[in-house]
C-alpha cells in the first residue's frame, strides 16, 4: 500500500527525518510513537504530501508523490488525514464538512453525497448532529466528524496526526472506539498517537521513531513488553 | 439689534430636492466605485498573499502608491492629468468612479490580505487533504471564512469611501458636495444647507454602519 525508502526531510538547515525505510501492506494497523521533534508527524505529512519530501522516495497504492505526473488531489483522496486539531470547517455543519469532499471531488450529486454523508456520521455514531456546526460540537465529536469527512472519500488509508492529544480525558474513548472499529473492518490505517492501550488492542505492528530514524519496530506485545532499544525503553518508562 | 441670523427652514425645504439628486450621484459614484474596488482590492489582495514574487510586488507596488499619496491628488491626476497622456476625455463621473475605485481598492486589498492571513493553515490544509485544489479550497474554505472577517473593516472603508465622493467637487461632478455649494452660491445660506449636506451623509453612513452590523450577526449566528 505504502512503500518509503530512504526518506530525508529538512526543513532548511534542520534535517527532521534522516532516511525512512517503511512498508504499509494493506489491511494493517500501523502505530508511529516517538518523543515531541522526533519527525512522526512530518513522516506521517510527507505521505499525503502535505510537506514536500527533500529526498528519497514515498510511493501510495503504486504512485510516487514526487513525480511530476502523479495528480496531487488523488493522492490526498487516496490517504485521508485526521488531525490533531480536527480541522472542521467551521461554516459548514457537520453534513457539510463530510459532503464537501465526495460533491466537489468526485462530483457526487447533492442527494446521493447526503445519503453517504449521513450514513458515515451514523457510522461514527453522530447522525443527529448532522446539522450542527462545529462551534457546537464537543472535542470528540468534531474528531469524529473529521474521521467521517476522511472516509467519505473512500481513502485506501487513514492517516492520523495524534487525533485525541487536544481532547479533554473523557472524550479519547469515544474516539478510539471508531478507530478501533475502522481497524477491525481492515482499514489500513497509520496513526501517530501514545495511547498504549489503542496500539495494543488494533495495532499490527508499533514503530519507535526518534531524531528522525527508525529506532525499532515490532508487534504491540513485543515492544511494550520486551523493547530491545534503551531510547523506546527511556521513552515508554515515561508515557506509561 | 440680533446678530442679524436667523435659522430659515424654508430654504432647507426648497433645496431638498436638489440635494437629493446630488445625493443620488454621491450614492451611485460610491457603490461603482466600491464595486470595482473590491474587485481591485481582492484581486491585488491575493496576489499580495502569492508565493510568486512578481504578482507579489505587482500588487505592492499599487497598494503602497495609493496609500502613499492623496485621494485629491489622484482624483485630478486622473481628470486632468490621464487624458492629457491618453488623448482622450473622460466625463467626470467616470473618472470618480475610477478614483474611488482604485484608492478604495488599495485599502480592501490590505482588508483581503490580513482576512486570508487570518485563517489557520489547517483549514487548508484539511481542505487539500481530502482532495480540494488550491482554487478549491480557496473558494469553497478560506474564501467564506475570510470574508466573515472583512466585513466591520469593509464597512468602515466603505464609510470612507462615501465620504471622499464629496472631494470630486474639484472636477465638477454633480455629487451631494457639489449640489450644496450650488445651491449656497445663489442664496447664501451656509449654515442651513450644509448642516442639510451634513446630515444626509451622516444617515447614509449610519445606514451602512447599521446593514454591515446585521450582516455581521447573521453570519455569526450561523457558525
């Protein structure tokens, strides 16, 4: 699904990612944990090509980002992004912000855009905010929202930027709930986040990055329990 | 022994009509002019936002000459000093319409810019990651959020812009200003018929003022 190699990303004199080698298959549920600055993020951005790569290669479902013939705007359809700040448009109601991508898109008529757009918040378990605007939502329910909005354009992968670090405690689970129900539905999905428990329960595999480097990758068990680097050691002795 | 002045209504009343006819020329110039300069000021706004250095300083450039020099000056380079250059003629209300459209565009085009900087970039962001372009996203995400924040300083330029009408008297447009300096010219009654000037431009001002308030709140509510 995902193929990296040798990935480097500087942003002027500060190289934040310094060779990635990573492949995605699909169906699978990666996690990316690592300290604040170590480059999750901006791995996770030069996916969809929200940050231009500076050298080495990102290939999604078979087209290279970088090259000049690859269309940008199907790139980004292909892998959808949940944020960390969720991003809802705030003038749009949470229909809107899901129908917004398949109408002007993939040029869904109106009608149809409402059914699917109706159908992903009754997914995400928010049908009767259909008409609310963000202002009114709660933390997890914009995040949701969010969610919807990637799925409603059919994404082969999700990609999710710590989508509960903004959100009070109480709001994670309802959250994790729809990720871990996308997981089970064989996604693939590739998400940033600390939340140990989420990565034991869906995940496939968690990689360890720091300084821009791959540190270590294993199976959820395997690392938490047994980590074999003493910088994943340090960091997971910290966050649990 | 008075001071010999006393407030006339009837000369107000006789000259409402004409003024009210100059008032129409005020109006009309105002919103051709803000017309075009929106076009100007969103056009020389965006491009003042363009990651491409020319269309950048092409846009500075006419927004820092127009606020670096005098409404007057222009409005006379433009009647006189244009169609000297040109070999042509420009009747006078065109050339205030041009005049207030280009010195109010230079004022929008800041309004735009700071309204656009304004907007997060994960707007965009969010917009191009399920697939929007560049166009797209500018009219569909940031353009209807932005616009919610031009508009108290649109009015106030608007505002501005009514009241400037009143310095095309120097190239004899028929304006409010104009009308009343006429109308004093032949009976002498200064203090009645400018009050009556000023008055008419202070209700159409706060008129703007007040549709501009409720366009605001009915904006607001929605979001």
């Amino acid at each position: 699904m995902i193929q990296i190699r040798n990935l480097h990303k500087s942003f002027g004199d500060l190289e934040v990612l310094r060779g990635i080698d990573l492949d995605i298959a699909v169906g699978e549920v990666t996690v990316i944990m690592g300290p604040s600055g170590s480059g999750k993020s901006t791995l996770l951005r030069c996916i969809n090509r929200l940050e231009k790569i500076t050298s080495g290669t990102v290939i999604v479902d078979g087209q290279d980002v970088m090259d000049k013939k690859t269309d940008l705007n199907f790139v980004r359809t292909e892998a959808g992004m949940v944020f960390q700040q969720f991003n809802l448009f705030p003038h749009m109601t949470a229909l809107e912000n899901v129908t917004i991508g398949p109408i002007k898109v993939r040029k869904m008529n109106h009608n149809k855009a409402k059914k699917l757009g109706m159908e992903l918040l009754s997914k995400v378990g928010l049908e009767d905010k259909a008409l609310t605007y963000p202002d009114h939502l709660s933390g997890g329910q914009k995040q949701r929202v969010a969610i919807a909005r990637s799925l409603a354009l059919k994404p082969k992968v999700l990609l999710f930027d710590e989508p509960t670090s903004a959100l009070d405690p109480e709001l994670v689970g309802e959250v994790l709930e729809v990720m871990k129900q996308l997981g089970r539905e064989g996604m693939t999905m590739v998400v940033v986040t600390h939340e140990m428990g989420f990565a034991r329960e869906v995940a496939d595999r968690v990689i360890f990055i720091d300084e821009g480097v791959i540190i270590e990758e294993d199976t959820p068990e395997e690392i938490f329990s047994n980590p074999k680097h003493d910088r994943t050691k340090s960091f997971l002795g910290k966050v649990i | 022994m008075g001071t010999g002045f006393d407030f006339n209504f009837q000369v107000i009343w006789e000259s409402v009509p004409f003024l009210l006819t100059g008032l129409k020329l005020t109006l009309l110039i105002t919103i051709f002019g803000l017309l075009m300069g929106f076009f100007l000021g969103t056009l020389t706004g965006l491009m003042k936002i363009s990651r491409n250095i020319v269309i950048q300083k092409i846009g500075g450039i006419y927004i820092e000459s127009i606020r670096g020099t005098p409404v007057m000056v222009q409005v006379m380079f433009i009647y006189f000093g244009l169609p000297l250059a040109l070999n042509m003629r420009v009747a006078p209300m065109v050339a205030g319409i041009v005049a207030i459209g280009i010195n109010s565009g230079a004022y929008i085009a800041e309004i735009v810019r700071g309204a656009f900087q304004s907007i997060e970039r994960g707007q965009t962001e969010a917009g191009r990651s399920i697939g929007l372009s560049n166009l797209q996203t500018l009219l569909y995400i940031i353009w209807p959020q932005a616009f919610r924040r031009m508009i108290p300083p649109l009015g106030n330029q608007f505002i501005i812009s009514l009241k400037d009408t009143s310095l095309l008297v120097v190239v004899g447009v028929g304006e409010l200003t104009r009308t009343g300096q006429e109308i004093i010219a032949s009976n002498f009654r200064a203090f009645e018929i400018w009050l009556t000037v000023a008055v008419m431009y202070l209700m159409v001002t706060m008129s703007i003022a007040k549709v501009l308030n409720l366009m605001e709140r009915r904006l607001e509510i929605r979001a």
